[in-house]
C-alpha cells in the first residue's frame, strides 16, 4: 500500500495528495509512530537535507539530485559531475551550507573514476532555482582520496556540516582493509577540512608529518552514518563490521579506532580478522552489534517532537530493514537498543532530523521511499 503527505509535513501540517492519503502506526516502547510516505518516486535515494526555508535535497545513487517540495520532486538537477555508478558506488550524502540562504551552497560526496579504479569525492557548488529546472553552478572538488581502488565498495560517506566552519566527511577503507592504517591515506577515516578544501591550523597533523593533514581520525572501516552529538560533543558515528562488528564510535582528533587490527566481527568465511577485539593504542567502540545490522544513516535525537528520546541515537539498519534506538544516559553510555519498524518499509539508507523534531527516513530501494514519521498522538 502506498500513501502520501505533502512536504508541509515539516510544519505539521500534512495535506492529502490523489484521491486518498493514508498513514501507518507503530507502537514502540515510549511512543506510538505514525508514518507517511512522502514520496515514493525516487530510485536508490542516499542521503537527504532540508533546505531553509522548506522543501529538501536528496540524492539517487544513479547520479541525480531532486529538490522535494509541496509540488512533489523536481525534476533531475543539472550541472552533477559524472557519478561512477556500481556495486555500492554512485551519487552518495548531500549536505547544506549554513549560509545557505545567501550564498545556496550545498556540499555532495560520490563516487569517481580515475586512474587505479575509483574513490570517494566530495563537490561543493552553488545551487540555482531561478526557472522550472534547477541547476548547479560554480562547482568545485573539495576533497577526494587520493589512491583509487578497484573494488566498487566501502566509500562512506557521510558529510556533516559543523558549527565552527568546518565540514567532517566520513571515508571507507575502499575495500582494501589496511588503507585504514596508513596515515598519509584519508580512506578509512574521518575528514576534517574548511568549506573551501582548505585545512583547518586545529587539526590533528596540519603540517602533514605524523598523518595526512585532513585526517580527523583513523581505523574506520565504512562509516555511513554520523550526526553531530550535544550529549558528548564533537562526532559520533556508525560503521559497517564484516561479520558482525558494527560499531558506534565517538571519533576524537588524532587517535585510532582500530580496523582491521582490532574488531569484534570476523570474515564473511567465518574466519578470525586481525588480532583480537582489542590491543594499546586502539580505541574500543561506544557500541557493538554481532551480528552485523548493516548500519546506515544516524541522528542524535534533539528534536521537540519526541521528548522521549531526547539524546538518544537513532541508527538506519539495511540488513534487517529497521529503525534501531539506542537509549543513552546523561553522559552519552548506551543503556538499551530499540528495534522498531522491523521488516516495515525496506533498507533504511538514511536517517534526518527534522525542523519540526519529526524524523524522515530513505529506503534503498529501486522504488526508494521518503518516509516521514511523526507522534500518532
């Protein structure tokens, strides 16, 4: 069954759209849910912001950029850099400047061919909606990692725009696990770089001689989900394990969070990775799953609508296609994990705050859906 609201769902009011609109309930274990399909139009959608002012940005994998508004999706935005589309590859998070309204700078990390194979990229441009078809202009690389890979798998990559000017951009290790332990290798890390490419004088290694000088944190596998944290401070972040080993980390400036030296999953073949769960000077995750979720896509909860879940982590699951709420105390320690929407919508790819504290979901899916999930009360 199909149903739809209208994106004036951010303001909570939700108005009908066809004949009829219809919505879904879920009981969890602190609120009832009720969800509604924003738009069900979309093919592999991957990451989604919202735009000042209303409306939203999101992402296909095949290599398109959509505006959602009241009148539905725009139609593909031009200007997008070739996207090198295959295996988990493609056109990947999306992200909105925080001077948006005066300067429509948005940022948007794919995957792109080059010699060796193919990396992760990250783009910044401006975004034009002065006619029926938008379009990017002045578009530059910010980043990209420097070594390709032939693998087709692990890009990241989330990209998270900070307070102090500052973005951090998550990175996988390529599908070749020790690029996650060379410091001159910005795969397998956590970024940290200005708007404009440049390095922030704060980093860990700024002059490049200890790491890479955009490296933030090392020893990451394939982070696809992070959110800026009020409980902790700084970054927190959720990666894939192999075998299981799915971990909620805190990354800090500088330090090491193990893969593939360290981690609580094994092989796909069942057989031990690296040696051991854990070793001197490794960082030990926030938070584990054996076996694997399939982790994508993370917010810590901030938002008005749900009081209930004030400072908790809400973690997109693709494996068991589920909304995962890790209940945390005062000082960020996960006490409990939530399963919710088990098996209700498809692969949760991506997880968003909204303005009005609702959260809004994509599946990755052929048919990929917008959800929107607000209070049933």
């Amino acid at each position: 069954m199909i149903f739809r609201t209208s994106l004036l769902a951010m303001t909570l009011t939700l108005s009908l759209q066809g004949a009829q609109a219809e919505s879904l309930s879920f009981a969890t274990d602190k609120v009832r849910l009720r969800a509604d399909v924003v738009t069900d139009s979309l093919e592999h959608p991957w990451g989604l912001a919202f735009l000042p002012g209303g409306g939203a940005i999101v992402t296909e994998r095949p290599g398109r950029i959509r505006i959602l508004t009241d009148s539905g999706l725009s139609k593909p935005v031009a200007g997008v850099p070739k996207v090198a589309v295959g295996g988990e590859g493609g056109l990947l998070d999306i992200a909105v400047s925080r001077d948006f309204e005066t300067s429509g700078t948005i940022f948007f990390a794919y995957s792109e061919a080059g010699p060796g194979g193919i990396g992760t990229t990250v783009a910044r441009a401006r975004l034009v909606r002065d006619g029926s078809a938008p379009r990017l202009e002045d578009l530059k690389v910010i980043f990209a990692t420097d070594k390709k890979s032939q693998a087709r798998v692990h890009f990241g990559a989330r990209i998270i725009v900070n307070d102090d000017g500052t973005l951090f951009i998550t990175t996988g290790d390529l599908g070749q696990r020790m690029r996650s332990q060379d410091m001159h290798d910005a795969a397998g890390a956590v970024v940290r770089i200005k708007t404009d490419g440049s390095i922030p004088s704060d980093n860990p290694s700024p002059d490049g001689r200890k790491m890479a000088p955009e490296i933030w944190s090392k020893g990451h596998r394939n982070i696809q989900g992070a959110s800026l944290d009020p409980v902790m401070g700084g970054l927190v972040t959720v990666e894939h394990g192999a075998k299981g080993g799915d971990e909620i980390n805190h990354p800090e400036a500088g330090k090491n969070y193990g893969w593939p030296i360290i981690t609580y999953g094994t092989d796909y073949d069942g057989t031990k990775i690296g040696i051991g769960t854990a070793a001197p000077g490794y960082e030990q995750p926030l938070y584990y799953w054996d076996p694997s979720i399939a982790p994508s896509g993370l917010v810590s909860y901030r938002g008005k609508m749900f009081p209930e879940w004030q400072g908790d982590l809400l973690v997109g699951a693709l494996k068991y296609q589920m909304l995962v709420r890790l209940h945390r105390d005062a000082s960020g320690k996960i006490l409990s994990e939530e399963r919710m929407l088990q098996d209700s919508f498809g692969r949760i790819r991506d997880v968003v705050e909204a303005p009005d504290g609702a959260i809004w979901l994509l599946t990755d899916e052929d048919d990929g859906t917008v959800i929107r999930l607000s209070r049933a009360d």
